[in-house]
C-alpha cells in the first residue's frame, strides 16, 4: 500500500515561489560588476527570473537545453539560475578561472546553446568565440548603458533582453528528477566530467544544509555566499538562502580583504562562506586596520583544509564560529560540516580546536564509510584511514555522457578520491587525498598537466609537480627536476618554457633540481615521498605573502 500523500515534486523554483510569498521583502543585496551596490527583494527577483524563462522559452530553449554562465555571485546570477531551471532547461556553471582552452572545451562538451556573461569576461569569450560552434547568443549581465561595443555572436544587454517580454508566464511542471545544473569537475587525469544536479538533489541538498547542526539558515540570517556560484553549485546556497527567506549579500566580482569586510559590516551578515584563501585575506585586513566582526555569528569553511590558526583566530580574536565542512562537486556538495554533538560541546581550547581541525559529520541524507583497497569496511576508530565513499540523494551516480563509466560500488557508494579516518562519533578527517591535484586557493591545478608539459623541455628527464604550503593560496606548485645527464639548466629557463602554455597562476612557484625521483614498486612517481621530502620547503612567494 502506498502513502496517501500528494504528489508534490520537489522543484528548485519552488524555492523561489516560496521566497517570493513567504518572504516577498527580504533583500538580496549585491555588489554590482558594474561597481555600485545593489538591492532588490525575491518577489523583484522571482518575477525577474520568470522573464529570464520567457526570453529562453521564446529563443526555442526546451527540456534539457544547457544555458552556460560565466558569472560572479549577483542578483542577476541567481535570477538566471532560477530562469532557467524553471522551463526545464540546465544552468551550466563556467569557471572563468579555467585555462581558455578548458572552457571551450567544456562549453562544448555540454552543448551549451546560449552563454550569459559578466562584463568582466566578455574579452575572454571575444577571443574564444571562434571555437565555441555551439553558442548562438550572447547575453551580457548589464544594461544598455554599459554595454560594450562587442563582435559576440547576437550579443544584447540583459537588461533590454529581459525587458522584451512582459514575465506573464508560469514556471513549468516537470518531473522532479529533471536535470536543473550541471557543473564540471577536473580530475587529474583525462578530460573535466561533468555532473549533473537534479531539481530533486538539489532540493533535498538545500533541506539538508539548512537544518541546524548543517549551516543552520533561518530568516533572521544575512547569509552571504563568498564562494562563487561556479564553484561547487555554490554550496548550494543560492537554493538554502532563499529557501529559508534569508536576507542574501552577493559580493559580486570583489574578494579581496577589504572588500568582503565592507559587505561583512554594512549589511550586518550572519553566515557566510568560502575556502581557506579568502578567509585569510579577511583575516590579515583585520588584523592591519584593527576592525572587528560585531554582527557575524559562524564561517562556513571549506574547499580546503582549514588550518588550525584559522579556526583559531576567528574564535577566540573575533567570537566567530567555525564550521569546518568538507565536500565535493560530485556531492552537491556538502558531504559533513564539524559542528559540536553533546559528546564534544564542553570541549575548549585546544581540545575544541582539535575536534574542529576535523571536516565533521554528515547531515541526513549523506551515508559514509572507508574502506581498504579491497571494498572491506575499516572501524571507525578515529586512527584507521581508508578510502572515503558516500551514498545519497544528492550524490552523483553517473557523470555527463558517462564519462568514466561506472562510477558506484556495488552498495550504490561513491569513492570520493579522499582518505579519511571516522572516529566513534561519526566525525570523519581527511588525512590525505588520493589524487594529487594542488589547490591554490580553493581552485584545482593538475600537476600532472605540468609534469606533462616540463619533460616536453629538451633537458628534463622527469618532472614532478607537488604542492607546497603557502601562507596565502594554501598551496602553490613546486616543479622538481631531474636533468638528462650532463645536461645544465637553471630555474628561469624552465619556467621561461612554459610561460604561455597554462594559465599564469598555474606557473609553479619555484624549481628544485634533484638527481633522481622516488618511484613505486609500479614505476609511478611517489608523491608522498616526496611531499616529505619538501613539506618544510619555503616558496620564495611564500616569503613576500608573509
Ligand atoms: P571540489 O569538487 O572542487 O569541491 O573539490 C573536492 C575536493 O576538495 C574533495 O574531494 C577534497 O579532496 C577537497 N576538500 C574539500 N573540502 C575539504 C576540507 N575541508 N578539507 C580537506 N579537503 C577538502
């Protein structure tokens, strides 16, 4: 016998609906790319995003068409996220930070068919545009006023392209699996995948962060997303905030020291969040212009490890929580948040800072377990470490096109590529991760993508890439080098020749030249060796962030 309870489906827009109703005042103040701070409420912002679904609807965009953005966190970011999700159609998050050669080619992995874009990045889509076939508009995330003079495809100010409709319309009734977002992900080896949230997922994803021992969001909160909307969907808090009717501040193009304190102050924000890069620039202008953060009640902190001086600072310098959270794209993507259970809520000082330095336990709706090389589950004892796996509802289950095939275990887990232990309590700490990527400051860097391009150099043996602590990016690149034999080169030399083939923040920060690498017993190049090798190692960067 089934439950005789309506069938409601769980629909992003309905998030919106409900902000609009419940909440219709509330702000969602922002800081414009165009400069000047911003303000509008989700009733303007719902009826907004209905026009955003009837332009898209009238350009032919059906169920299941991808609609790229290439954004910073706005009001007109948020209101074409929900514009489109709302016909049924796939906002398609592009990080701008990736090389020019990555975005086109993830924009034409997912066949994007319109991009919407900041001022900001409209010379970089100029100068791509050639090699983006599928792109039959550009929508520019302004006015007429500030509309550049442009050689993109159709290009119109979003301003006039929503003012052409008259927004009576209706979001549409779908099927609640429908895809709404998609995101790619980099892994180390092989092309970006992409991973696909459904209106369901993300839904229950916002239920799930919003609940107390989570982020705990309510309508009393000023939450603000530092984390920007192409990262990660967000942390899903361009859903969790108006799902909750909290006043929204979207920090726009500035992240900078400086610049998130004004918002911080101004607009009195309650929760906020993002990785470990941004909180130490806050940080450090506090520290040189002696403010204080009277109205922020916790810090979302993520992406990264956040170091224990971090935690550390905000709490006992500025009375500001930490909320220590791990999670991954593929996951929506909170995975666990290290907020206190009675069992460790006494705790203080160090005994407190050493609960936190874990990334927490999982709300409802995320399963986990480690386990050994074999699938054999390990106890959670706090010191066994073994490979992370997670099951739930907003986990992937498949990436775009399959990409990679069979991604599950057969108990439906997802490896996650982290180590981790579990202690009794259930909260789990990465010890190490399985791929090498280095993040410098919350974005990913393939050090096998510069390993690749260092032995292209005619005196390079091998090369291998690690990362190395930084004070300011958390981690930079550090190239080590073994030379063919009698052969001489020095550092610029090898920078110098691969200057302009990757991004510039991907350039390793130094070169160390060795006279052999370590290798495993399958000829792999062991990365944990020599990450002890150069775990004291201090990047001439490093030195000048100090
Ligand atoms: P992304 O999909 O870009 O969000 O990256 C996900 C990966 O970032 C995870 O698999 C972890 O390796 C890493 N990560 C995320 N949060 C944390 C954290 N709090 N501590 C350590 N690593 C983290």
């Amino acid at each position: 016998m089934f439950g005789l309870m309506q069938d409601w489906p769980l629909l992003c827009h309905r998030i919106i609906d409900h902000a609009a109703t419940q909440h219709a005042g509330r702000q969602i103040i922002s800081r414009s790319v165009e400069g000047p701070i911003h303000k509008t409420t989700y009733a303007e912002l719902r009826a907004r995003a209905l026009r955003v679904s009837q332009r898209l609807d009238r350009e032919g965009i059906r169920l299941g068409d991808r609609v790229a953005t290439l954004a910073w966190n706005t009001w007109r970011h948020m209101e074409c996220w929900y514009g489109i999700l709302g016909i049924g159609a796939i906002y398609h998050t592009v990080n701008p930070r990736l090389f020019p050669d990555q975005i086109a080619w993830i924009v034409n992995d997912a066949q994007d068919r319109i991009l919407l874009t900041d001022l900001t990045f409209v010379p970089l889509l100029e100068s791509l545009a050639g090699k983006l076939p599928t792109i039959e508009s550009y929508v520019v995330l302004t006015d007429a006023a500030h509309m550049p003079k442009t050689t993109l495809k159709n290009a119109v100010a979003y301003e006039d392209w929503i003012a052409s409709v008259d927004g009576d319309f209706a979001f549409l009734d779908l099927d609640e699996n429908t895809a709404a977002g998609m995101c790619y992900t980099s892994g180390t080896t092989g092309h970006p995948k992409g991973v696909v949230y459904s209106h369901r997922s993300n839904v229950l994803h916002s239920m799930m962060a919003s609940t107390a021992d989570a982020m705990g969001v309510s309508s009393r909160d000023v939450v603000m997303p530092v984390v920007p909307m192409f990262h990660a969907n967000c942390w899903g808090m361009a859903l969790t905030g108006p799902m909750n009717g909290a006043t929204m501040v979207m920090p726009g193009p500035r992240m900078d020291g400086a610049s998130i304190y004004e918002l911080l102050n101004d607009y009195r924000v309650t929760c906020t969040a993002a990785v470990p890069t941004v909180w130490l620039m806050l940080l450090q202008h506090l520290e040189s212009t002696g403010s204080t953060l009277p109205y922020l009640d916790r810090v979302v902190i993520g992406g990264s490890a956040c170091p224990r001086a971090m935690t550390k600072k905000f709490q006992e310098n500025y009375g500001v929580d930490v909320i220590h959270a791990w999670g991954m794209t593929e996951m929506s993507p909170l995975g666990s948040l290290c907020t206190l259970k009675p069992e460790y809520v006494d705790l203080d000082g160090e005994g407190r800072l050493d609960i936190q330095s874990k990334q927490g336990h999982p709300p409802f709706g995320v399963e986990m377990k480690i386990t050994d090389d074999g699938g054999r589950n390990l106890p959670w004892d706090g010191k066994t470490f073994g490979r992370l796996k997670v099951r739930g509802p907003s986990v992937a289950r498949a990436y775009f096109k399959d990409e990679g095939g069979s991604i599950l275990d057969e108990e439906g887990f997802f490896d996650t590529g982290d180590v981790a232990t579990i202690d009794r309590y259930g909260y789990m700490q990465i010890t190490d991760r399985s791929k090498d990527v280095i993040k410098s400051g919350g974005e990913w860097i393939s050090s096998i993508d510069l390993e690749n391009l260092a032995v292209g150099h005619p005196k390079v043996a091998e090369a291998a890439v690690i990362g190395v602590r930084h004070p300011k990016w958390d981690e930079r690149p550090l190239l080590v080098i073994v030379l063919k034999k009698g052969e001489t080169a020095g550092k610029n030399e090898l920078l110098a020749f691969m200057e302009g083939k990757i991004a510039k923040w991907w350039m390793p920060d130094d070169v160390v030249f060795v006279d052999e690498i370590p290798h495993t017993a399958t000829g792999k190049i062991q990365k944990t060796a020599l990450r002890d090798r150069f775990k004291d190692y201090v990047l001439p960067t490093a030195e000048a962030a100090e």
